[in-house]
C-alpha cells in the first residue's frame, strides 16, 4: 500500500508562544490518552424507575419477544433455553435466562492494543474517544459535500493518529470507490498501517469478519489462539428497531462472541418513529433490544465482552428527518447510562447533530450531545468527532472542532490543584488592592502553564483578529486539518509485517474478496 511508509507527528494540542525569557519553561503536557472522568454521572430517573424500566423490557421480551432472522442465531437462542417460534422467526427470552446471561457477561471490557500502553479500559470512570464512523459522504470547505475516497479514509486516520484525544478507530467514511467486496480489506489495511490505535470493523457477514480477524492478527504477530484470548477490536451491532435483529447483526453477534472480541450492541431508536414517542418507552424498547442481544452473545460465549449501547433521540415530527442534541436527546443519552450501569455493563454514547454543515448548528448540538453523553458517564463515545447531516457526512472542519471541544473535555477531567500555593495567599497580599497580577512572582512562576491553549478558538481583539484576516473558526479548522495531514508520520512497522498484511489483502482481491451478507 502506498500509505503504508509514511511516518506520523503527534500534534495532540499548540503551545502558547514563547514570552519573557525569565519566566521558568514548564511543559503543561498533560495525557489525553488514558481519561478518567472524575463526576458523579448525572440522574433523570430515580432509581426505582430505572428498575421499572428495566421490568417492562424483561416484559417485552417474554411476552412479545424479537424477530431474528438468522437462523443460526435463532438455533443458539432455543440451545440457551429461549422459546423459539420459527414460523414467526420471534424469539422470547424469559428474565431468567436475562438475569443469567447478565451474571456472566464482563463489568470490565479492556480493547488491547499492539503497544500495551495504547490499550483502552472502557469501564468504571473510563472514557474512550472514537471517531465517526460509517457516513458515505466526506466534505470540507473547498471541495464541498462529496462521495467518500480511499484517500478520505486514509486522511481520516491520520488525522486520529495526529491527536492524543482519539483514542480507538472508527470507519471515519465510507471510501465509494472501493467495491464493497473489497473495502474492508482496505479500510483495514489502512487502519493497521497508518495508526497504531485499536481498529474498529463491521460486521457485513462471517467472510468479512474472518478477513479483519486474520488482518489483525498478522499486524498484530498473534497466533489465533491468542487474538482469542483477549479483546483487540470492536464493531457496531445495530438493532432493526422495533423488536427485530437482521442477518448481519446477528451473524456479527455469533462471530465476535464466539472470539472473544467487544461488540457495542447499539439500539437505534428515534422516538416517534421506529420508537414510542417518550423518552421512557423508547428506552424501554432499546433497553429490551439491548438485552437481547447480550443474551445471544452469553449463550455463545459466556464471559463475552459486550458494551451497552445507546443512540435514542426524536424526530422532528413535521417531517420525519432525525434530531440531534435535543434536550430529549441529552435526558435519553443521561437515562440509557443509568439502565447500562443498573445491569452493570460499560456504556457507549455518541456526539451527534443533525446540522448539514460545520455552523453554530452544529456546535451547539455536538455541545449538547457531548454533555449529555459524558456528564452522563459514557465510557465510549462514538462520533466523537467529524460527524454531520445525522450521520451522512463526515467534515473535515468538523473534526477540528470537535477534537477543540473534546480536549477541552479532557482538560475539564483533570483535577484541581488546592495546595497552599494554589490559594495564593502570599500573591494576594504582593498585589494588595486595586493591583493586576499579571506581573506577580505567583503568575510569573505559573503562566505558561495555567490554562489550557486552544486548537481552534482565536482569543485575540477584534483589532489582532481584524489585522489576522478575520477568519472564523471554520475557516481556521479547515487549516488546521490541512496543516496536520502535511506534518504527519506514520509509526514505525517491521517491514516484514508490512509485507504480510499487503500479501494477504492481495491475495483475497485476486480470489474475489467477500461481498457483504444481507
């Protein structure tokens, strides 16, 4: 692969410019790649009603049940003790077989890495920032609103290995050029090659999965037996909501399961749509279609790595068209991490807008996402950054804003100082009243330090930004992406390791690659 030699630059934040040679040069570097968030996770139900949620969906799914329509998923179902009507294709699951599968499915879920230090916990106070994933549209400033590339793809995850805030992969676009026999062959490839982060795949039929397995497993020098052994990628099981499970997903369920591998199963609920129209009975829905598929994945493998995942919202009901960053949106995203942490799973969530360009639209909405999803207590967050047009676009400026925001998240997460120096009393009493401290010994000591510097944002009058040519922070994202793909480096690979990956996506393209499974 062309790619394949190029070195990366970590940029994961600017530095202040440097000021009066007195001052002592202090490194405020501080490390976005393991986060912690330290506050409690907010509440919109009490804890009884949680527990009556989580009651009607067991209801749900004993009385009325999920349609599955893989037949191997249906055979593991009645092999675990589920009722099975294959005439209807449903299957009922009692809340004894829940509670059971619940008893065995992991608290902790860690995605390992190549370099151990890159490994990811996602669980407790963990939080991993994924990028976005799957739209079929790339835009940006200059070329506009455009079918997703290979080239796009491959920019995507140089752009993710460039900032310490992206913690995981995610399909960053759908790359239209590649037939989809071979895509995923090269989207791995490419994720494999250009970072050193932990892949993320989809689940399109048994072929493609064995063909990601296998990929990872040469870049990672693993024999089969010890990729099995522990959790090195992830991919997305979405629900057909209401109440179904296509073939796919269900397939991608046996197979991840079955390999040990972390699957986030994802209920897409849109309230007053595919949902019910409150936010209690679409959690209900998705709560009970989460259930169920973390039932399946027991039965195969019990001690199976699964993440509880959430992505209810509502529609604007004059036209059908989804809504991002709502209020309802933020109290669904708050609720689903009180039900993930009720049946003691870890929780994805995900930063989304239904904005069709990178405007105040789309900011405010990813603002309200976000604080729904982390003050929540999200351990995944998916479409952390470059999301637009509800999931159909990836934006290049929109991925700098959101990596500004997100670090800024990331710096909210880090904890205050309140030692004696901290309270400054010794500064106060030097300046005295009606002074500045700008020039104080404590400042002096301490400014290049203090706060945070942004990626993004232009602090300066409206004079120096006048002056500068008045950029918005759009126009500044757009060259600030552009600067980070010209300074970026690949890490280092073992040539022969290279070679091997090469060799096996040419050798699967020759024989016909795997078209996906519907």
């Amino acid at each position: 692969m062309s790619e394949s030699g190029e070195r990366v630059e970590r940029r994961p934040r600017r530095r202040p410019a440097s000021a009066a040679a007195s001052a002592p040069v202090v490194d405020r570097s501080r490390s976005y790649r393991h986060l912690l968030n330290p506050f409690e996770p907010l509440r919109v139900f009490s804890d009884d009603q949680v527990a009556a949620i989580h009651a009607a969906a067991l209801q749900v799914l004993e009385n009325q049940g999920m349609r599955v329509l893989l037949p191997e998923a249906r055979q593991t179902y009645a092999r675990g003790g589920a009722s099975v009507d294959e005439s209807t294709m449903m299957v009922r699951i009692d809340r004894g077989l829940v509670a059971n599968s619940l008893a065995t499915a992991p608290r902790e879920v860690t995605l390992h890495a190549r370099d151990p230090a890159h490994s990811m916990p996602i669980s407790g106070r963990h939080v991993v920032f994924a990028p976005t994933s799957g739209p079929p549209n790339i835009m940006d400033t200059q070329g506009g609103k455009r079918a997703g590339t290979l080239q796009d793809f491959c920019n995507l995850m140089k752009l993710c290995q460039s900032f310490e805030v992206i913690h995981v992969l995610g399909g960053g676009v759908e790359p239209q050029d590649v037939p989809v026999q071979f895509r995923h062959l090269e989207t791995a490839r490419a994720m494999l090659m250009l970072t050193d982060k932990i892949p993320k795949v989809y689940s399109r039929g048994s072929p493609q999965i064995a063909d990601n397995f296998e990929l990872i497993r040469i870049a990672y020098g693993l024999t089969p037996e010890e990729f099995r052994s522990r959790p090195y990628v992830s991919t997305i099981i979405n629900t057909n909501s209401p109440l179904q499970l296509d073939i796919p997903m269900g397939n991608g369920i046996l197979e991840f399961a079955a390999a040990g591998q972390v699957f986030i199963i994802t209920p897409f609920t849109l309230a007053g749509a595919m949902a019910p129209v409150t936010v209690a009975g679409a959690l209900t829905l998705a709560h009970a279609e989460a259930l169920a598929g973390t039932v399946l994945s027991q039965i195969v493998r019990p001690g199976a790595p699964v993440v509880y995942g959430s992505f209810t919202s509502n529609v604007d009901m004059k036209s059908g068209s989804p809504a991002f960053g709502t209020p309802e949106y933020v109290k669904s995203s708050i609720g689903a991490g009180q039900l993930a942490r009720h049946i003691g799973l870890p929780w994805r969530s995900s930063n989304a807008t239904a904005s069709n360009t990178p405007d105040a639209q789309a900011a405010y909405e990813s603002q309200m996402s976000l604080w729904g999803a982390l003050m929540g207590g999200c351990n995944f967050l998916l479409h952390a950054a470059g999301w637009l047009e509800s999931g159909l676009t990836t934006s290049y400026e929109k991925f700098m804003l959101d990596i500004e925001m997100l670090q800024m998240f990331a710096e909210i997460f880090q904890p205050l100082g309140a030692s004696s120096d901290d309270f400054a009393v010794d500064a106060i009493a030097e300046v005295g009243p009606g002074g500045h401290f700008f020039g104080c010994a404590h400042t002096m000591a301490r400014y290049r330090t203090a706060f945070y510097t942004p990626l993004v944002s232009d602090w300066r009058n409206f004079g120096q930004w006048t002056d500068a040519g008045s950029h918005t922070a759009t126009e500044r994202a757009s060259t600030l992406w552009q600067d980070t793909l010209r300074n970026y480096e690949a890490p280092v690979r073992d040539p022969a390791i290279v070679e091997a990956v090469d060799d096996y996506v040419a050798r699967r393209i020759a024989a016909g690659g795997a078209p996906p499974v519907s």
